[in-house]
C-alpha cells in the first residue's frame, strides 16, 4: 500500500509539473488556457480566479489522482471554445512556430529542471557520490581484477563505445553481444592508455536467466559541499539522459531486449524496493523518473511533444500549416501503438511480479 500510494504522489507530482510548465508558457504567450486539471476523470471541484477576468482558467482536481492535464485552446486547430467568445489570437494554432514550440517544450524542460534540482538537494544532505568512470572496486578472484584492471584507473571504452560514466557502463556490459569477451580500453592513474579483454562469469538464477559477473564498481565515497553537489547534479542529469538515448538506440537495432523496459506495474515494483531502502533511494527514483519522462516525450515520435514538434519543423519548412485531420489522425495512430505497448509491458511486468 505504500509503494501504491508512493507511486501515485510521484507521477502526479511529475505530471503536474510538466503541465505546469505548458501552462505558463501558454499564459506568457497570450493563449487561453480552458482547464489546467490535477488528476483524471469526474471533477471533485473546481475554482476560477477573479483576477483572470480575460481568461477565467478553470484550475480543478479531478478523481483519479493519476495524471493531469493544460487544456489550451487551439492547440493543433481553432475550436469552437464552447461558452467562450474567443478571438483568434487566443488560440495557440494561431500563434507564431517559435512560440508554439516553446509551450510544447516546456513541460519537458520542467521536468529536466526538477530531477536536477531533486539530485542536488538530495547530494546536499547525503554527499555526492563520483560519477566518473573511475574503478572504485576491483576486488581480486574477479574476471575484471584478473584481466590487470586497477582501482583508480579510467574506463574509456568498452567494445569500441564510449564509456564516460557509471550510467552509461552500465548499459553497455548489458547489451547483447556475439561475443563473450568485454574490451575495456582504461587510462592508468600514469596516464598510459591501455587495453583488457575480460571474460564475465556467467551466473545462473534461480527463475534460469543468467547474470554477467565482472567484480567491478565505482567508488561510494561521499562528497559533501555545494560545489559537489552542483557537480553530481549536472553530471548526473547529462549521464541519464545520455543514457535514456543509448537505451532508445540499443532498443531499436535489437541489442537490447524489450524485456528491459518497465511500465506502470514494474515501476511500483521498483518504487517498493526504493521505499524499503532509504528515504535517499525514493528521491533519486523521483528524479530519474522526472528526466526520464522529460526525455519520452521529447522524442520525435507522434501523440508526444517531441511528435508536434516535428510537425512544427515540417511546417516551417513547407511554410504551409499541416491538415488539422492528417495531424490528428497520425497523433491517434502513435497513441494506439504507445497504448500496445504499454500492454505488452504491463503483461509482462505482471509475470515477473508474480513469477
């Protein structure tokens, strides 16, 4: 129940913020916003400020407390704005590209700004942790200690792939290879360049998948201060999101299995574990899930902000508006293909959950 409930203060937190930041872009650019609601479904109440006598927006709190949403008028084509007697400078439609763009972008760039802020108070209380890829721990019998690696050395690469952060390791000795030997190109504290081939020990689980073992870590030493915790905060929003674009391009040309993504189900399972361990692990989840939904829908895929975008770019190309029906039309296709997967993922979140 906790996780549960966890789980829904932390999406409809974010979820808040990304439309709070189409909202005030929206408002700063002269649009009329119909409704900016915190939740889904049936409205439990509603208000209207008396100072918006030109754009009375209904703020409301609606049932389900999952999602939420900035209804703008206009947003691909002028509406009939129901009750409302709007001109047609009112509609974002309406509005000039680079203005349209930056109201699309801006609950991306909310949502970027919050996991950082997120990493660096929680480095302000707890320490920062090096996020480098500096080897910490190498501990001796492991394949990594046996192929000559070092603590205190730097991996560059691995397999030819650029391998700057823990992050970004990570994803790489994860990846689907032919091969069962690992390249690790690493600088030595002398600054000599040098190359490793390690072979993983591979470690059968209980459920039959494997494990690849390397016996390597980064170093857990904290740092505290406010210049390191600034420093952990930049580099770790740069290493997820350049992380969150290695995953996207593994997943596409097949190196990584879609069985490694999670839906709403696989996140409550995480968020359970985050809440077991500290209150540290839930502020980190928070902000990870915070960029990482800054980075969904920024990509250029239609139904996400990133897709309208797109159509904003196309548009200024062509110097000519894309048919409202054609727009919509792809947007409800991209929709439906997000809802399937989503499905997909669900099932198979529920296997593992109850496997």
């Amino acid at each position: 129940m906790l996780a549960l409930i966890l789980l829904i203060l932390i999406l409809g937190f974010l979820i808040f913020v990304h439309e709070l930041g189409h909202f005030i872009t929206a408002k700063k650019n002269g649009c009329y916003v119909y409704e900016f609601a915190l939740g889904m479904g049936p409205k439990l109440f509603g208000f209207r400020r008396k100072k918006e006598k030109n754009d009375p927006t209904l703020y409301s709190l609606r049932l389900f407390p999952i999602g939420g949403y900035c209804a703008i008028a206009g947003e691909i084509d002028e509406d009939d704005g129901g009750d409302v007697k709007l001109k047609k400078d009112d509609y974002m439609c309406n509005k000039k590209i680079w203005q349209r763009c930056v109201i699309l972008i801006a609950g991306v760039v909310m949502n970027f700004i919050t996991g950082f802020i997120i990493l660096f108070i929680s480095a302000l209380i707890w320490g920062a942790t090096e996020q480098e890829s500096i080897v910490g721990m190498a501990p001796e019998g492991y394949p990594v200690s046996e192929a000559g690696i070092e603590v205190g050395d730097k991996i560059l690469e691995i397999n030819g792939k650029s391998a700057k952060t823990w992050d970004k390791i990570t994803i790489i000795l994860n990846l689907k290879q032919d091969s069962d030997v690992y390249t690790f190109k690493v600088e030595k504290e002398d600054g000599s360049i040098k190359e490793y081939e390690v072979t993983p020990t591979i470690v059968e689980n209980e459920d039959g998948s494997e494990t690849k073992v390397f016996g390597i870590g980064q170093d857990t030493t904290r740092k505290n201060g406010l210049w390191s915790a600034l420093k952990y905060a930049f580099t770790k929003t740069g290493s997820i999101i350049s992380s969150m674009w290695s995953i996207v391009g593994n997943l596409i040309i097949g190196k990584l299995p879609l069985s490694s993504l999670s839906g709403p189900i696989g996140v409550y399972s995480i968020v359970g574990e985050a809440a077991k361990n500290s209150a540290e692990s839930v502020l980190y989840l928070t902000a990870y899930l915070s960029i990482n939904l800054g980075f969904i829908n920024i990509l250029p895929f239609p139904a996400f902000d990133g897709g309208r975008v797109l159509f904003l770019i196309i548009e200024a190309i062509r110097k000519k508006k894309m048919n409202p029906k054609i727009e919509n039309g792809i947007n409800l296709i991209g929709f439906v293909l997000l809802m399937l997967l989503m499905i997909v993922i669900s099932v198979k979140d529920v296997f593992n959950l109850i496997g």
